[in-house]
C-alpha cells in the first residue's frame, strides 16, 4: 500500500477531501507501521461517521480495515 505517510492519507485520497480536513493525531506505543494503520483506520472511521456515503468508497478501497 506504498509508505507510511501514503498510507494514513489514504482515507482522504480515496474521498477527496484532502483540502476540506486538517488532520492532528497522536499515537503512542507499537512501531510506525502499527501506528499509521491505526492512524488510518481511525481516520477513515471519522470521516464515515461525518458523511455516510463515504462508507462505500472507504470500503472498496479497503482504508477502513486491517489490510
């Protein structure tokens, strides 16, 4: 799924709203690969809780699940 960073932005890229949304998170514990999934999935849940048409989308590009 590409590097760290692509991944947690995966949520955002998927749904196109990488302008509408800043994004602050802090993790703590685990390794960077642990922490961006979780970053990720958390991300992903929030936006599907803010719009739900976003669910579908989130879910084909499979950003709202362990991959």
């Amino acid at each position: 799924m590409g590097n760290n960073r692509d991944q947690v932005l995966a949520p955002l890229a998927i749904t196109m709203t990488f302008q509408k949304y800043d994004i602050h998170a802090t993790v703590t514990g685990g390794g960077t690969t642990g922490q961006s999934e979780a970053i990720r999935i958390a991300l992903a849940k929030a936006l599907e809780h803010y719009q739900n048409t976003y669910g579908p989308i989130l879910s084909k590009g499979r950003v709202s699940d362990r991959c």
